[in-house]
C-alpha cells in the first residue's frame, strides 16, 4: 500500500502544481485526490499476469515531479510511469495495461474489465480519450459515436478542432471547421486579463486547463479578455454567467456535472454520485461519478445508466 500511496499523493501534487483549478474541479480537495487513485493501484498489482511491482510503481513516484505540464494534459506520461509488459497475450482478459503483453488493456468506457490488445497507433477507431492509449487524442466529428486517435499538432503547425487538435496551451486560431479550413496551433492565452477570442478567429483563447475562460467585451462579439472560471457547488447555477454579453462562467467543483436543459446556456450543479450509486452516462440525465468511478453499464443493457464503480484489476479473469 505504501508504494500506490507515494505514488498517488506524487500525481495529484503534479496536478496541483499544473493547475489548482484542475484539481479542484475534478476533487473536492487534495486528500480526497490522493485517496482516489489508491485502491486501483492496489488491484493492479494484485492481477493476474501483471507485470507491475511495487519497486516500479515507487520509480514512478519519484519520477513524477518531473513530467511537464503539458506532457500531464496530454496524457504522456514519464516513461518510468509508462504500464511494464505483461504475460497476457491480446484478447486474454484484463483490467489494467500492465498485465498486458502489449502494455495496452482495451477497456470499453462503461465497463471495468476489457482485453489486452495492440497498444493504440494514429488512426485508430476510438470512442473516447481512454481508447487511444498515451499522448493521443480521440476526434469525434459531430453528431458521429466514434471517432479517431490522432497525434497532437505542435506549435506552428496546421490544426483543426474536428480532426488534428493543438496540444495542451496551444489554441488553434483561424480554423473553420464548417469549411474545413485548417487553422494554425498558437500559444493559449494564460493570464487574467490577457487579450484573447473565443472563436479563435482573430487570435488565441484562453487555456481552459489553467481555469480561464474568454469572456467577450460586447454583445456579438468573441473578442474579449481572460477570466477564472468560477467552480460552483452541488445545486449552484453553472455554465454562462449574466445576459448577453455573459460576465463570466461557471464549471461545477468536485466532479460535478452542469445539468441544462435543451439548448439554455445555464444549468445547475449535480453532485457526482458515491461508489456503488446509480448513475447515468447521458450527460443530459446524470448524475456522474465521482472522479476515478465508471459509470459500469450491464453486458445486458441496451441503456446508458448504470452503477459507479472504481477499477478493479483483480477482479478481471
């Protein structure tokens, strides 16, 4: 226990360091952060054909203060924290990356176990972040189920938010995605106060993951200023704040989810439901889970609700 420990308290001060507004948007404190991820580290090292130790989950530890931001947003992690090959060949049944030969563990996002498979390359078939692997995002066109793993555009280079996205604190200015006019990757604006456009027509936007948000000067008009995003409690109105133009914006703290109904730009905070609760993964009807909880669907379920439940490598045969 103490390895898993050292090394969640390592990631949520990373985290901390990289953004507070991260943190607390996703946990209702540090300790509850740290907490979290303690349990699954625990069943990891406790599966089946794993090849994880806790000698290496320890390296990973200390390897953490040394990750970049970006590399945190990105999802690359150091290579110490990197999932070890395991003994499980493709398609054995799994719960965590390093039980895999591969070092990759196909999870669908409503279950807690899946399959050991090839470990993701651009151009793979994706339905979220997690189907991708490391330091790849999944684009999902509008109005489509899935979409594809694609490799983050660097600084400078050509972008286009429904398939090649800028890297973390990087906004892509000039792009149409109804045209299909690709626009160029340019450093996010990341101060309060700092010039920015929400459209990222004219020039960069904000950084969301530093907790800003650009907050238009005029009605009609995306070209404004950088301001904190407000974190709202459990029953507290989120979303746009004041009439048009907005005076600001509202995310809900704690793992929260914003509820709005049709197309309203405001909504109100929902509480993330406890371990084991129901919950539901249409983001219109809720609640979600607490940070580090799935939403697990039945096998049976046509449906998208469910009960939260934290990974469990073990459990997975």
């Amino acid at each position: 226990m103490e390895a898993c420990t050292e090394e969640q308290d390592a990631l949520c001060a990373l985290r901390m360091s990289c953004s507070a507004y991260s943190l607390a948007h996703a946990y209702t404190d540090l300790a509850a952060c740290q907490t979290r991820g303690v349990a699954a580290c625990q069943s990891a090292l406790a599966a089946s054909g794993t090849g994880q130790t806790p000698t290496g989950v320890e390296a990973c530890a200390a390897a953490y203060p040394t990750e970049s931001c970006t590399d945190f947003f990105n999802g690359n992690p150091v290579t110490a924290c990197v999932a070890p090959a395991g003994s499980k060949a493709n398609g054995m049944a799994c719960g965590a990356s390093g039980q895999c030969a591969s070092t990759f563990c196909s999870i669908p996002h409503t279950a807690i176990c899946g399959t050991c498979a090839a470990l993701p390359a651009a151009g793979a078939t994706c339905e979220d972040a997690a189907d991708c692997g490391r330091d790849l995002a999944c684009v999902i066109p509008a109005n489509a189920t899935t979409g594809t793993c694609v490799a983050y555009a660097a600084s400078g280079a050509a972008c286009l938010a429904d398939s090649q996205p800028c890297g973390a604190g990087l906004s892509c200015v000039g792009e149409n995605v109804a045209s299909g006019t690709m626009g160029t990757c340019q450093a996010a604006a990341a101060t309060v106060g700092a010039a920015c456009d929400g459209s990222s027509k004219t020039m960069a936007s904000c950084d969301n993951d530093l907790g800003l948000v650009c907050i238009p000067a005029a009605k009609g008009s995306a070209v404004g200023t950088c301001q904190n995003i407000t974190l709202a409690a459990t029953g507290a109105a989120c979303g746009d704040v004041g009439a048009m133009p907005i005076t600001g914006f509202a995310a809900c703290a704690a793992g929260g989810q914003c509820m709005k109904v049709g197309t309203a730009t405001t909504g109100t905070c929902v509480a993330p439901a406890a371990d084991g609760a129901a919950c539901d993964n249409d983001p219109t009807m809720g609640p979600p889970c607490m940070t580090g909880a799935k939403c697990v669907v039945p096998a049976s379920s046509s449906g998208t609700a469910g009960t939260c439940m934290t990974p469990n490598a073990s459990s997975c045969m």
